[in-house]
C-alpha cells in the first residue's frame, strides 16, 4: 500500500515514521530531477497557500513562493504588519477565516502552538517554516544533501555544534534517531537539549539503529564525525543582550580546521543559514567591534572551503518544501 500524506499539516519531525520521512525525501530527490531538466509539474494548478511570516527569511520565503508556482499554486505573502492574527482577531479566528481562503497555510514564526492551532483551527494542511522549538522544513534538506553527498542516511555519524537546545539541535536529533544516524550534540552542558526529548530521540534511535550522543568535549565529539553542522550562536527574536554570554560559552565550538581535521576525511560541513563567518554584514561588523571576533560560529576558510555543502542545503529547502506541499494537497 503507497504512502498517503494527504490532508496531513507538517508541524514537526516527530510527527512522522521514517517510512514517510523516506517517502518525502524520495518525491523531493524527483522534483530536483524534474526542475533540473526543465520539466513542468504544475499539479497543484488551482491551488492556493498563504505564507504567514512572523519571522522574516530569505530562504523559506522563496523556497515557499518557487516552489508553489512551480506547482501551478497561487501563493499570497503575509509579512509581520500583513494580519490582524492575535492583535485585533484570535488566532483561532484567523486561522479559520484562512482556512476557507487558502488550500494550504505556512507559518514562520516563534511558538509552537501558535503552528499547531493553525492546523488545529484552519481544516487546511498547515507547514511549520521554523518555530522556536522545530524546523522540520529545513530538517529535509539536511538530509536530502547528505544522502546527495555520501550515498546514504543510515549509520552516518553526525555532529551538531552549539547551542543544541535551539530548533535546529532538537530538530536534528529528532530527524537523526528517526532515520539511523548517530547524533552527538557537542555543547556546553548549559545549552545541552531538554531532558525529555533527548529521552524521546534516544528510544527512536535505538528503534533505528542510531544513537543520541551528549558531549561537552570538542575533540570527543567531532572525532570521525561524518557530518560537522552547526547554527548562529544567537537566534532570531532573542535581544542583543544574550550576545555576550553566547560568545563566552560557544566561542570553543567554533567550526574551524582542527575540527574539520578531526573528523573523517571527506567530511561534510553544513549550515542552515544565514552564517556569521565574516564581518560583511551588520551584525557581523558590529560584533567585530565590540568583542573583537571577526568569525562566529565557523571560520571563513571552512565555510568557503571544499568540504562546505551549505549552498547545496540551501537549494535543496526549494525542492524538499515543494515535495511536502505537494504530499500534503495533492
């Protein structure tokens, strides 16, 4: 019997088995295949989605947009000003009003379960474009690049740098146990990932053959690693205030070339972006004079070396967002 996501909201990694994460990752790997030679599949034609952007992106924003008129879909951009949603209506109210408009609903934004009673109120399939606990759109790309890159998913040992409690550690170790791989988040004990969900990821992975890792040690955790990922050090939404104390904890899992060293040869280095690995952006430059670092999260030399995938990551969010809009409304 064929895999049927139909009429199914994209909320989190959780909420799917590995045989419809594989499913979803196969159907994107054939919309690549098609965009790349050209060929049209406008199967959506008729069908239109709504973009609710609390949380400005780049890459969501137009993976989201291409990836609908790719599909025939009429698709409307809502920004922070662009809805009334909590100020002057009820999110429950929106999201109903949404639901007779729109055949599909995304939301960027910050909680939870604000992506949840979208889907809980609209009737419509609704897609999480990040929250501040999960960003399963980005959580297929990751693992479409890696398959791309090394052949497999399964058993690839795969090492996230950081603030591991953020929406990329927790999504990365959720997606990891589901599909085999062997996670390690490699963080200060601080900003190691909640308890519960590291229980969770840990009898998923024992169910798939993967592991769930915690370490302080850089060394220990980069040893062999097949997959070097990492994210900013401060996420979007929190103040400027937090910078100072990031940096004193974080500064030591900066992605460089001893760790790239450490890990297996031909690894991979991965970032979700956007990335602070120069001072040519504001924050970037602003940073740089008032601590005194011109490299974040990873070194320039790594970024813009060979073993850096990110571009590739990057587009492959356009492919993958279209194969769950598709699965979801088809």
């Amino acid at each position: 019997m064929g895999i049927s996501l139909s009429g199914r909201s994209f909320l989190k990694m959780l909420d799917f088995t590995p045989t419809e994460i594989r499913y979803l990752l196969d159907l994107s790997r054939n919309f690549k295949d098609m965009k790349r030679a050209g060929i049209p599949h406008r199967y959506l034609e008729g069908k239109n989605a709504v973009l609710i952007f609390e949380k400005t992106s780049t890459r969501t924003r137009c993976s989201f947009e291409v990836a609908g008129h790719d599909l025939g879909m009429g698709v409307t951009y809502l920004d922070p000003a662009g809805s009334q949603m909590g100020n002057k209506e009820s999110l429950a109210d929106t999201a109903r009003v949404l639901g007779r408009m729109f055949d599909g609903i995304e939301y960027r934004g910050y909680k939870q379960a604000t992506v949840e009673a979208l889907a809980k109120y609209s009737g419509v399939p609704v897609w999480n474009g990040l929250t501040d606990e999960f960003h399963p759109t980005q959580m297929l790309a990751d693992m479409l690049t890696i398959e791309e890159k090394l052949g497999r998913l399964k058993g690839v040992r795969f090492t996230f740098m950081g603030d591991a409690r953020n929406n990329m550690g927790n999504s990365l170790m959720v997606v990891c146990a589901k599909l085999g791989l062997h996670f390690t988040a490699c963080a200060p004990r601080e900003l190691f990932p909640d308890a519960g969900l590291v229980e969770t990821c840990r009898k998923l992975a024992a169910e798939s053959g993967g592991s769930v890792t915690l370490t302080e040690d850089v060394e220990e955790g980069t040893r062999g690693a097949d997959v070097i990922y990492t994210d900013i050090w401060v996420s979007m939404g929190e103040p400027e205030s937090v910078w100072s104390e990031r940096i004193r904890l974080l500064k030591k899992y900066q992605v460089n070339a001893a760790v790239m060293s450490n890990a297996a040869p031909g690894a991979l280095f991965m970032h979700c972006l956007p990335s602070f690995h120069d001072t040519k952006t504001t924050i970037g430059a602003k940073i740089a004079e008032k601590f005194g670092i011109s490299e974040m999260e990873v070194t320039d030399e790594v970024f813009e070396g060979p073993q850096s995938v990110v571009f590739d990551e990057a587009e492959n969010r356009m492919h993958t967002i279209k194969a769950v809009m598709y699965a979801t409304l088809k």
